[in-house]
C-alpha cells in the first residue's frame, strides 16, 4: 500500500476498513405496535448506497431474520446498482419516495455524516424504527430529541459503533469487573490514517476525524471505564485542502487532528486521538494487525487491545501475579463492525437486545461536540449525559 496518498474507498474495504455503533430506546416490547414484520423477519430499507453499503448489504443479505425492501440514493444509478447486486426489489432516488413507497420497518442510513440527524427525524416521524451510521445526531440536544420521538412513536432508534459487542471487549469488561488491574488510573486509544479520498464531507463542518474515526475509541473507552464527567480538547487542520475523485480539491474546514483528555471520575483520567494525517507502517487492515491501539493502565496490571476495536482480535495482559504479558481473547468470532443493522434487525425480529444503547450513543456525540467547544474556548467542558454501566 501507498501510505503516502489518502486512502481509498476500494482499498479501504477491500482490507474490511470501516465501522459500526447503536443506539437503543428501552425494551423492544415497547415498540409492539410499530410497523413491524411477521412471519419473523423484519422488512428493511437502506439509505445511502456508497462505500459503507456495501459490506452492510452483504451482511444484511446473509441475516436469515433480514428482508431487504428497499434502496435509495440521491445518486439513482448508486440505488439501481445496489438493488441489483442484491436483487432487492425497489430503489428509490429521494427519501420522500422511498417513505411514501413499498413499506418496511427499519430504516439504515448509510449516508453522509451531515445527513444523519435530519433523516433519521424524517424516519422516525414516518414511524420507522432507525439504524444510523455515526454520528446518530450532530448534538446532544439533537439526539434527545430524536430519542423522544421516537419515543413518542413507539419505535427505536440506534446508532454505530458496536465495539462493545466484540468478545475483546467483553474480556476487557470482565478484567476491570473483577478488579484484576488494581486500582484504575489511565487509559490510551489513537486511531487514524491519510483520510477517505471519496466524499468531501469527512472534512466539511459536521465532519472530522473525531466522528468518523476518535468515535470506535471514544465507545469503547467510556464503555470501560464508565461515562466522561469532563472534557478537555485541542484540535487542528494538517492538511488545509483534500483532493477528492470526481469533486476535485476541498478546502478543509473540519478538524483532521484531534486529541481528547476525559475525566471518569474517581481520579481515572484517558486519552483519545485520532486525525486523517496518521501514517502507519501496516495496512489499514482487520486481521493482519499485531499493533496495540487502546492500553489501560492500573495499580496492579495493564492491558492492550491487539488490532482495532472494531477489528479486535486479542487482548495483552499483565498482572501484578502474572507480570508476563499474556494473550486473551484471540479464538476467532464472527463480530465484525458491519454488524449493527443486522444485529437490530434480528433484535426487532426476536426480542433478543443488542449491548450497545442509544444513551452511550449520544454520551459519545457530547464528548464530541465538547471537544470542539474546548478547543474553541479553551475551557474544560462538563459533560452532561449519562448511560447505564458497567456492561459486565
Ligand atoms: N466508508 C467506510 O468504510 C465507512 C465505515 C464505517 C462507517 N462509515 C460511515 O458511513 C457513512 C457513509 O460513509 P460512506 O463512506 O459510505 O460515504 P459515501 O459518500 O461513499 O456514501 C454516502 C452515500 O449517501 C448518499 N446520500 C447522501 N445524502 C443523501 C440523501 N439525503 N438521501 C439519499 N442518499 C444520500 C450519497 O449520494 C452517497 O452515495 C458515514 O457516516 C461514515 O462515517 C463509513
């Protein structure tokens, strides 16, 4: 690979690159009178056919509990080619149509970033359940007047990533669950590369690495080590304009370079970054990655996530009794970031519930919009929201 160059869309999946997170609303039951399939299936329209729908297609298409109804683009021939990839009956080329046209239940928006809030309002309003790519909304505010919608009318709504549904997280948990790093002081989690080449709106107002990339990490840290009370942030532009395919150049006016400092609370301190301008000396791969990207740190052990979060597969630990680093969690698991819509899919199809909520969610969209407040004001922003922790 060419790290010198932005990485691109091909490239980036070719190697599984990419993510997933979701937000819930309460039990499923609550939403019994929503417009809901029979016969054990729920009925699904996607939103969004670029680089992102195509490993969502295939992992939808493979869900048994999954009946794929719908397509739609604002770029038609982008619909029509999905659906025939897919032999999904409709496409559509507004989102108008695609709610007025052959009904379904759930909603996947798959496009732009700056899109998300005011497509999942329309959704909701039109009585759908909602899948969102990250962010779920663009602020706090946002978000809970989305979840209150939705509220309203008896559906539910979630939101990428789904980092806390990987097994790496899950022993992450339990280590901390059973006190087994001693008293909890610090955390580390970076992530980047050279930026997407394919859409300009990664790098417009309502962009930024933070909630395409510093998102998986700041998920996976707040779900470990419990919601933020406090924020402090700095973040800058590397690369002031990007040349985008089939655009041409962009001035960049969101955030490429990000570093976050969080307080959890009881003295546990930890830090995220993420930016568009990060060599690696590796691909940007799932699988083939021995890296560490997420380290925690206690009084009586510390660990590493071996990969990224939402590519995990190990964790490095050691204790004060075992001060050897140990490898865990590597037995291969079919979690794969991709999998959120049909996770919620199968949870409206069966009652069975995801671990990732809609108030973890939008903890995270606030840690965001704080961070680029801190950078602005040079203040250390309280952070409001909550969510129900610990998972384990
Ligand atoms: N590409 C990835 O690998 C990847 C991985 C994980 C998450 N994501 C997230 O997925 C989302 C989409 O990213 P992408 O890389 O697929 O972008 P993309 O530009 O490839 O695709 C977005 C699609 O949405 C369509 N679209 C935009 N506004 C629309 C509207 N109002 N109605 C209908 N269609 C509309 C665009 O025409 C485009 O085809 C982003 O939130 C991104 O952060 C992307």
């Amino acid at each position: 690979m060419d790290t010198t160059r932005p990485i691109d869309r091909r490239s980036l999946l070719r190697r599984g690159a990419a993510l997933s997170a979701a937000v819930t609303l309460g039990p499923l039951h609550a939403s019994a009178d929503a417009a809901q399939s029979v016969a054990g299936k729920t009925k699904v329209g996607v939103i969004g056919c670029g680089s992102v729908s195509r490993p969502y297609l295939s992992h939808l298409a493979r869900s048994p509990l999954v009946e794929l109804v719908s397509v739609c683009d604002i770029l038609p021939e982008r619909a029509r080619q999905a659906a025939d990839r897919h032999r999904i009956p409709h496409h559509y080329p507004h989102v108008d149509q695609m709610l007025a046209g052959t009904p379904f239940d759930l909603f996947i928006n798959l496009t732009d970033m700056q899109e998300h809030e005011r497509l999942n309002e329309q959704a909701l309003e039109a009585g759908r359940h909602v899948w969102s790519e990250k962010p779920i909304a663009n602020s706090l505010a946002g978000g809970q007047r989305l979840l209150e919608l939705a509220r309203k009318q008896r559906v539910r709504l979630w939101g990428a990533p789904t980092v806390v549904q990987s097994p790496q997280f899950a022993f992450m948990a339990k280590m901390l669950g059973e006190g087994k790093l001693g008293r909890m002081a610090a955390a580390h989690a970076s992530y980047g590369h050279l930026g997407p080449n394919w859409a300009a709106f990664f790098y417009t107002e309502g962009g930024g690495s933070l909630p395409d990339l510093g998102v998986y990490n700041l998920t996976t840290l707040t779900g470990l080590l419990g919601p933020a009370q406090s924020v402090v942030a700095m973040t800058s532009v590397v690369t002031p304009t990007r040349q985008i395919t089939a655009r041409g150049e962009v001035i960049v006016t969101a955030e490429d370079n990000a570093m976050i400092l969080m307080d959890h609370g009881n003295g546990v301190l930890s830090h995220v970054q993420s930016g568009f301008n990060y060599f690696t000396p590796h691909e940007h791969s799932s699988t083939q990655q021995d890296h560490h990207t997420i380290t925690l740190i206690g009084t009586a052990g510390s660990m590493s996530l071996v990969g990224y979060d939402w590519a995990p597969h190990a964790v490095d630990l050691a204790t004060h009794e075992q001060n050897r680093f140990q490898r865990h969690a590597d037995a291969r698991s079919d979690y794969v970031w991709e999998n959120g819509a049909s996770l919620v899919a199968e949870c409206l199809a069966t009652g069975r519930e995801p671990l990732f909520t809609p108030e973890h969610a939008l903890h995270v969209v606030e840690i965001m919009t704080a961070a680029n407040e801190s950078h602005k004001t040079g203040r250390r922003i309280p952070i409001r929201s909550t969510f129900k922790w610990p998972f384990v």
